[in-house]
C-alpha cells in the first residue's frame, strides 16, 4: 500500500532548490539546503520539533484542498505505542 505524501507537500514553506549541475531537490525556510529524510521521506509530523529546523515549523498551505488533504495525511498516521521525545538537540 502507498501511504499519503509527505506532509511537506502541503506546507506553505516548501520551495525548489537549485543543486549544482542543474539539478533540484527540496527544500524550505526550515532547511533552505533540503528536506532531512526523516520528514520527507520517513513521515516525520514537523508540527513538531525537529533538530535544525530553527524553530520553523509546517504551515498549512491556503486552500479547501490543503485543508482536505492535511485531514487525510493526519488520519492515515500510525501512531506508537508510546510517543518518542521530538528530535531536539
């Protein structure tokens, strides 16, 4: 089963950002050099504190759409057995 996308392609921060040879990856005003895999690709809620992010958190993006979709990515969460410490320094 394919679980939802990240939770960073609803944020109103995500942004393109240029590699070197032309390439691209993504990144936001939390991590302006690219995304930690364990948001984007590890389905880390970043509501939540996460190391590095400076205090710079998901923000909703705008929309009926964002709001529908955020619903859908928070119901399809598994939650733990017990919830883990945020990942602060």
């Amino acid at each position: 089963m394919i679980g939802p996308p990240p939770l960073c392609t609803l944020c109103e921060r995500l942004r393109a950002v240029p590699l070197s040879g032309g390439d691209l990856t993504v990144g936001c005003e939390a991590f302006p050099e690219g995304i930690p895999d364990a948001i984007f690709l590890g389905g880390f809620d970043h509501r939540r504190p996460f190391e590095g992010d400076h205090g710079i958190r998901f923000l909703a993006a705008d929309g009926p759409e964002a709001e529908t979709a955020l619903s859908a990515w928070v119901a399809a969460q598994v939650e733990p057995e017990t919830e883990p410490d945020p990942v602060v320094p």
